[in-house]
C-alpha cells in the first residue's frame, strides 16, 4: 500500500464511531436478554407434515375445465343411459347412488346423440372444504393448501322421458400463499 | 445440589451473563451499530437489523449451540448484521420510494449532522462530515470492506467470510475504496473546503 493510501487509512483511524447511546443500549440490553420473546420470522410459520399429492393432481382453480367436465359428464351419462346396458354406471334419482367415475365411461361411438347440457341441467355443490395444510411451492414460498369437495350433479332425460340425476364427485386443490409478517 | 442451590446458581449465571452482554455492548456496540449503519438507509433500520443480529446471539449462547468463544461473537455478529441488512431491504422495496427519498433528504441537509456516523475528533466537525459523507458516497462493496476493516478491525480473511467473497477480494476493494476515498477528500481540499 502506498504512502497516500496509508495517510487516508491513518485519518480514518483518528475517528471514532458514534457512541451507542444510552438508551439504545438498554434496549439492546433488554432484548437479549429477552431474547426467548422473539421469535425469528422463518419460526413463525409452523409446517405441518408435507402432503404427497399425486403428479397432476394440485391445480389451480379452472372455471371451463370444471365445466367441460361436467358437461361430459352429462353427455356420457345421456349415451349410457340410452345404450340399453346399464351395468357399467349407475343412475341416481332422488334417492339413488352415484354414478361409476367419468373415465369408465368415455363414449366411443353415438357421439352424434349427445345433447349439450344446459344451464340449467347441471350444478355444483361444494360439500366439504378443509385449509389446515400449509405446503411448499418450487421457490420455498409457503402455501396454504385447501381442498374443496364438489358434487357435480347433471339433470339428464332419457329417452323414456324420465329425468335423472346424475352425481359425480370431484376434489379441486387451490394453493393460496401464506401471508409472512 | 438441593432446589435452593440451583435456583441460585440459575440466578447468578443469569446475572453473570447480563453483565457480561451489557458490558461487551459499551465495548463493542458502537462499532456493530457504525456496521449496521453503512448497511442500512436509516438509524431506526439500523438499530432494528443491530438487534435481530444480537438477539440471535443472545439465543444461541443461552442455548449453548453457539460454535466458538467470546472471540467469535464480533465475526458472528458481522455477518449476521449483513444478512438482516439485505433481508430488510427486500422488505423495504416494497414500502416504497417515498419514505428512502425522505431519509436521504434528511441526511443530505444535515450533512449527516442528524444521525452522525463518527464523534468529532481532533481534525474537527468540518473534516468529520466530509469524510463521512465520502464514505456514504463510496460504492457500497467498498465502504462496507472499509468500515469493517478500519473500525471493526476484521482480518481480511473475516471480512472475505461475512461478505462471502475471497480474501483477495476484500483486499483489492479495500484499497480501491481507500483509493476513490482519497480522489473525492483531494478534490474537496483543491476547492478549499478541507483543511486536511
């Protein structure tokens, strides 16, 4: 190091940091001291165990994807229903039970008897709903996990004119991040 | 030992340690708090990421999961300082401008006068501002290497682990920040505002 740079390190050697002040102290003093009463930020989300979801299954909410869900379901449901063999699904009126799930029954031929559900021929209800599960996304950002349980429910007619209900179950996950303070 | 005996041997050690922390803070405090000063845009930050660093201290040696002596408690503290300073600045980008651009405007007009960095010394108020004012000036990779050198007395070796950089790093920007120190105080003292 040269002379100039010695001469610069030498003036700064001559001051002398601020003095903590008194009261700053004490409360430096306070906190450690009490340092069981803070709680470092990475401590205050609690994890809870980890949920193994199945590859695919963790989605966001998708308005058109549930409904063309439903609609196939309703399509599918009006060719069963009217191809003379009902052994593979199960027709649910008022008090009947629900239908075999969706991929049992993906139509290969009639697709020209299909009738397009309506409006007003299908519903949705959510029957359960539980958020206490708090997981991680790709970047370790906290994510609180909700699952929502619906019931799908087609009203259908067949062609003997009477109506059915068909009820398809169907889970969404919605990931809703955790707000950090 | 009976209840009695370990209540007061509990109670000792804890006095013991409170003096001890009080103590080592009139030692040591004004140079982490210059520390956290040249990190941070403000005195409040600065205390705030100060104490962080502390508490954390705190918790470990009360825990026992501390790894080292009394004589690794300043690197510790260096380099914990450093993180807390970063992980608020994170946090206040999101405040926005307005509140940094009051703070600096602050600082400007006083000439740091407000929240001085340094006590005045035999080279006086004048020279005092000045050079802190440089220092404020200097990149920041190059004023924290100075700070935690001249002030903190950090080896370079110290000063290369809490910046996570190598030891020749901290070296080459210590002298290139005494170097750009030295242009800014020469051109102050040719306009003849610095009586050096």
């Amino acid at each position: 190091m040269d002379e100039e740079l010695r001469a610069i390190e030498d003036q700064l050697e001559q001051l002398s940091p601020a003095a903590m002040p008194d009261d700053m102290l004490a409360r430096m003093e306070q906190a450690m001291e009490r340092w069981q009463e803070t709680v470092p930020v990475e401590e205050k989300i609690v994890a809870f165990e980890p949920v193994k979801l199945e590859k695919g299954r963790m989605r966001f909410f998708n308005t058109w994807a549930s409904a063309a869900a439903v609609a196939l379901i309703a399509a599918t449901s009006y060719i069963v229903f009217n191809s003379g063999t009902t052994t593979e699904s199960t027709i649910v009126n008022q008090d009947g039970p629900i239908v075999d799930p969706i991929t049992q029954l993906v139509p290969t031929q009639n697709i020209q008897n299909v009738v397009p559900a309506s409006n007003s021929q299908f519903g949705t209800q959510v029957k359960r709903a539980s958020n206490d599960v708090i997981t991680y996304d790709a970047k370790g950002r906290p994510m609180r996990l909700m699952q929502v349980e619906f019931e799908d429910e087609v009203t259908i007619r067949g062609r003997d004119g009477k109506i059915y209900k068909v009820k398809q179950p169907r889970i969404e996950y919605y990931a809703v991040p955790v707000e950090i303070h | 030992m009976d209840e009695d005996q370990e209540n007061m041997t509990s109670v000792t050690a804890q006095l013991k340690t409170e003096m001890t922390w009080r103590a080592w803070l009139k030692e040591h405090g004004s140079k982490l708090l210059l520390f956290a000063r040249q990190q941070t845009r403000s005195i409040a930050d600065a205390e705030d990421v100060l104490q962080d660093a502390l508490v954390k201290l705190a918790r470990k040696v009360a825990e026992n999961s501390f790894d080292g002596g009394q004589q690794s408690w300043l690197p510790y503290l260096y380099t914990s300082i450093r993180r807390c300073a970063i992980d608020l600045g994170r946090k206040s980008d999101r405040r926005g401008k307005r509140e940094e651009k009051v703070e600096m405007e602050r600082q400007y007009e006083t000439g740091g006068k407000f929240d001085p960095w340094f006590d005045s010394d035999a080279a006086g108020e004048e020279s005092r501002g000045y050079i802190e004012q440089g220092l404020k000036e200097l990149p920041e990779k190059f004023s924290e290497v100075i700070v935690m050198k001249v002030w903190g007395e950090r080896t370079f070796a110290e000063i290369g682990e809490a910046l996570n950089i190598s030891q020749n790093t901290a070296a080459s920007r210590y002298r290139y920040g005494l170097e750009a120190l030295r242009k800014q105080l020469a051109q102050v003292r040719n306009e003849g505002n610095l009586s050096l």
